[in-house]
C-alpha cells in the first residue's frame, strides 16, 4: 500500500499487540494495547513512524540538517534529534519555553543526542496561537542556517505532514494484520491526538483496506482552529502520495477535547489517575500529559458503560516526559499522598 513512498528505516517493526488482563478486570472491559512505546529509537513512540517517511523525504533534498520545534518536554524534539544522529546529519530544535537550571527528560536526551537547542519564551501552549508563534521563530532559525550554508529540513508540528502520515497507514495494516492473527474484532481503537498525523493516517489506512475498527482521537492539545479540516487535508494528501483520490467529506474523524484540561503538557487529575491504574495493574508506563489523557477516556468510558470491548488503546510513547522536573514532583507528591492514605490509621 506504501510502495510510492519512500522509507528510511528507524523503527523495530511490528510494535507488540499485547493484552492488559489485570488493567481489563479492573475497567470491566476488554482491552489490547498497541505497544509503540517500545523498541526503534531512543524511547520510541509514535512519531518514529512518522520520521521514517520524512527523514527519507528529507535525504532525498539533499538535507544536512533537521529542524524540529514543540515544547520543552517535547517527544517529536527528542525522537527528531535520534533520527538526524541515526542519519548522520545536525539537528537544531525550536523549543516553547525557559531553558531550565536542569535538564530531564526528553530535553535531557535531546542533548545527549548532539542536538543545538534554541528557547523560545513561551510558556504555556493553550492555543494555536502559541503554535504559530512558535513555528515563526522556527521559520526564522531556518533561514539563518540558510544563510549559513546549511539545507535545513524543517520538520512540521508533530511530524504531521502527508509523508509522515503514511506511517500510520503503514501502521493500521500492521495493526490489522495483528488482529487476525489473534481472532480478535475490536469495537474501536483509542489514541491521543494532537498535530493530527497519528489520527489521520489510522483513518486513511482504515479506509483502504475498507474495513477494520472505527479510531478515535483524545485531543492533547489544541494546535489547529480547524482541526476536522485539518485532519482530512492531512489524509487526503496522504491518498494523492499513495495514487488513491479521496474526496472531501468521504473520511469521518472522531475527535474528543473531553480529557484537554489545561491544554498541552498540562496533566489533568483523570490522566494522573489513570497513568497510576495502568502501571499498578500492569506495569506499563505512559507519560503523564499525551498518551494518559487519552488513557483516562479509555477509563472514564469503560467505567460510565460507554464503551464495549474489546477495545485497542494505542500507547504512543513519551515516556521521558514522566522524569521533567516538574512533572515528577507533581506525580512523587500524589504517590506520597496515596501512601499516607492507604496506611492504617
């Protein structure tokens, strides 16, 4: 279905399609989760099959540098620095935020990575507006390398670009094929979604194999005023690559702000609480403010009877964000209040 496209290979494909039994009896639901939190680069996560087509698309520009923006706990940044090492080219990162006294996390790893990072003073990404702010500095970053002599590679919020959603049409086959072998039909498949790359490429692969589970995004961030059309621009360019003409309105989104709270990378009490249910019941980690936001809709419906099984949550990493300064103080002080609740008084 991809052959069009080319591919530079990053990722340890297939990601496991693993069962949660213990996190299942716990919501009264069967669920399977999509494992794109393990194996490829550095910590892994979904947009490593995003970066396989536009790294390729990339080198085949006759880049030397890729350039990538997104907040400071950023997954895109991290797994954009580890791809331009992999691919033996400089990678400069555009980041939201105040350099801090400490680096953790993905901006820990970034660095080790040989990436040159560049603050931006924006704090709080609560809407497109601080998005477009962001991507103009990173505009301007790309026309001093220029200057300098460099061909920079500007990669997209999120990695959402019609090259880079093929990986996730690439990925819905994988994910089908997964399904069959273990004579499972789920009712749907539950991710985050935030740049629209990840949703759109679900949708698109759905549509051309013509049938499978219906996808639903849980909104992480609010980057797009239109993130419907958004979607579908994304999908129906992805076609084009692939030979396939879409039309407007044939592909449906299902998209969700229930679970935004205080908008990106911004941890809600529902993500927290179910960052904690899974890694008790199972020992799986996610981040606290993408992937568990997504996690606690999975969780909020199960418990309302929303939701029938069996259900795929696709995990799609950012582990790292859990070790930012700031958020592990917020998560080591809740683990410190359930410990002094649960001793016997």
């Amino acid at each position: 279905m991809i052959a069009p496209a080319a591919r530079w290979p990053l990722a340890v494909l297939p990601t496991p399609l693993q069962r949660v039994p213990r996190f299942s009896e716990a919501l009264g639901l069967e669920v399977w989760i999509k494992r794109d939190d393990v194996g490829s680069l550095p910590l892994a996560g979904n947009k490593v099959r995003k970066l396989e087509y536009l790294v390729a698309q990339a080198m085949q520009a006759g880049a030397d540098t890729l350039v990538a923006q997104g907040a400071v706990i950023s997954n895109v940044t991290r797994c954009t620095a580890a791809a331009a090492s992999a691919a033996g080219v400089q990678c400069h990162l555009v980041l939201g935020g105040r350099e801090p006294e400490r680096a953790n996390g993905n901006l820990l790893v970034s660095s080790l990575l040989g990436a040159e990072l560049h603050f931006v003073d924006i704090p709080r990404f609560t809407g497109p507006d601080a998005w477009e702010r962001l991507h103009g500095y990173t505009e301007e970053l790309c026309q001093r390398l220029r200057q300098d002599g460099r061909h920079p590679f500007l990669m997209p919020v999120g990695c959402s670009a019609p090259h880079g959603v093929l990986g996730f049409v690439a990925a819905f086959d994988e994910l089908a094929t997964q399904l069959a072998e273990a004579n499972i039909e789920p009712t749907r498949v539950v991710h985050t979604s935030t740049s629209g790359g990840t949703h759109a490429g679900l949708v698109l692969g759905r549509h051309l194999r013509g049938h499978g589970p219906p996808i639903t995004g849980v909104a992480a961030a609010n980057v797009y005023p239109d993130l419907q059309g958004r979607l579908e621009e994304l999908a129906t360019s992805a076609a084009r690559l692939l030979g396939h003409d879409i039309g407007r309105g044939v592909l449906g989104f299902d998209v969700r702000f229930d679970q935004l709270g205080d908008g990106y990378a911004q941890p809600t009490p529902a993500a927290l609480a179910a960052l904690d249910l899974l890694a008790r019941t199972e020992g799986i980690l996610t981040d606290s403010v993408y992937t568990a936001k997504a996690l606690a809709a999975l969780v909020n419906d199960a418990r309302a009877r929303r939701i029938e099984g069996p259900v795929v949550f696709w995990h799609t990493g950012g582990l790292p964000g859990l070790f930012e300064p700031a958020v592990a103080a917020e998560l080591w002080q809740r683990q410190r209040q359930n410990a002094r609740h649960a001793q016997p008084s």
